[in-house]
C-alpha cells in the first residue's frame, strides 16, 4: 500500500493513471496527452508498474500499458477506512476548533498578572457507578491515573491523599513536554466530599495559577452524581493556555472517568457472578 500510494503521489503519474483508466494508450498517446516527453513518460510507467498499478503489453513495435483495477480498489478502501475512523473521530477535531477559540478570546484579555483571579468553574455529571466506586477513583492512585489525563496525555505522577494537609500531585506529559501540578487536600469526608488546591507550576517552579477544587458525590437512580466546583486565583499571563483550555480539558477527563467507573463496575459484577458459580 505504501508503494502505491507513494507512486500515485507525483502528479504526473496520478494524470497517467487517470489516461490508462479511460483505456489502455501507447507510450507515444500518454507522452502527448500529459505533455512529457516519451523517455519521461516511460520512466513514469516503470514507477507505475513496479508498483503493480499497470501492466505492459509489447505489441511488435509498440508497448501498450494498461492500469490494473485490484490495486485502485485495495486503496480505494483503505482511504474508506481512514475516511470513516476520521469521521467517528471528528468530536476530537471539534474540541481542537473550540479550545483554539477559547485561546482567542482570552488573549485578548490576558493582559496583567491576576487577570482571571476568582473566576469558577462548575462541572456535572451522574455516574454509572456507586459513591464508593467513585470515591476510590478519586483516591486510590492507580485508579485516578487511569482517567485523569486529556487524550494524547499519560499520567506520570498522581495522588490526591484523602485527609486534611495530604498530598495533592498531578504530573503528566506528552510528546511536547512534562506538566505538573502540587497542593494539599484541606477537607475530605468519604464518600461524600473532598476538596484540594493544585498549583500549576512552570518550567522553572513557579506557579502559573491555582485551582480550588470542591467534589462532592450525592446518590443518585442512576448511580452517583458528581458536582465539581473549581475556583482560580494567582493567574498570570502565561498561564493562559492553561486557563483557556480549563472548560474543554475537564469536560475529557470527566469522560474518561465516566469510562473508568462503568469499567470497574462492570469488571466488579462479573467477578461477583463467578462466585456465585462456584461450588
């Protein structure tokens, strides 16, 4: 596929192959028709037939090509393919478009440190899972690195201690660099309740801004609802990105929590059902 692709990639091949799928033409009929000349043009064809995309006929005197049909329909649904994932994927490309607009909108106002002190931030979702369930996602440090990330991203470093004055850490990176973010939890009641800071800090250590982070889990028919309430104070003119990206990141990680709990719930009822069965 690579080959075809590639010989399909110069132009001139691509208009030769366009000629031969009219009908089979002579090396002189395509050198006319494309323009080239006939040593150009043959070279063309080699690439073209190496590639398995046409097929030689000498006929006394004259070499008559034709283009072969089952490599065009192999590519042709391979580009299918990456047409249809790319489609199931374009939610992905939206949330580029969005947070592409959001950084507009704030650089025209990023323009002092402590710009976008006090503003809040309200997130929602009912989960299909238990409070306990929820709560550990939250908690337990292997499980809150399975979610806690924006796609692209891999969690490095995370924990969210469960008591007044533990540890709050967030560490990730991507193929652009290392991110991370420290605090403390200053109030948490399982399953019920947590609250943390994280400060994000820049390359050198210092902070770009601070979130303040309020969970709170109720029951619910469908599962648990989760409300997270996030305000921002210590906001500096570099930490723009960041902030503008606050709305578009969360509501993903949300998702993958979303995934993470249904997972575990699922994982959990089967485990329970197998020992039923036994004996």
């Amino acid at each position: 596929m690579d080959r075809i692709a590639a010989a399909l990639g110069d132009a001139a091949r691509w208009r030769i192959v366009e000629l031969l799928a009219e009908r089979p033409r002579s090396v002189g009929e395509l050198a006319e028709l494309t323009g080239l000349r006939q040593p150009q043009t043959t070279k063309h064809l080699q690439t073209l037939a190496r590639a398995g995309l046409v097929a030689v006929f000498p006929l006394g005197q004259r070499r008559v090509y034709a283009v072969e049909a089952a490599p065009l329909a192999a590519l042709a649904r391979r580009l299918g393919e990456l047409a249809e994932r790319t489609e199931a994927h374009q939610g992905e490309r939206d949330v580029l478009a969005r947070y592409r607009a959001a950084i507009d909108a704030e650089s025209a106002v990023a323009d002092r440190d402590r710009w976008a002190d006090e503003r809040t931030f309200s997130f929602e979702r009912v989960l299909p899972a238990s409070r306990d369930v929820v709560w550990r996602h939250w908690v337990d440090p292997d499980l809150l690195a399975s979610w806690w990330a924006p796609p692209s991203m891999t969690v490095t470093d995370c924990v969210l201690e469960p008591w007044a004055g533990g540890r709050a850490v967030l560490e990730y990176r991507d193929a652009e660099g290392r991110y991370r973010s420290e605090g403390r939890v200053h109030a948490a009641a399982e399953p019920e309740r947590l609250g943390f800071d994280l400060s994000v800090l820049d390359a050198a250590g210092a902070v770009s801004f601070t979130g303040h982070y309020d969970l709170t889990l109720t029951g619910d028919p469908h599962g648990t609802r989760l409300r997270l309430g996030l305000r921002i104070t210590e906001t500096t003119v570099e930490a723009m990105p960041y902030i503008a990206g606050i709305g578009t990141g969360w509501e993903q990680v949300l998702d993958n929590l979303a995934d993470a709990v249904g997972a575990s719930r699922r994982a959990t009822r089967r485990s329970t059902q197998g020992k039923e069965r036994q004996p």
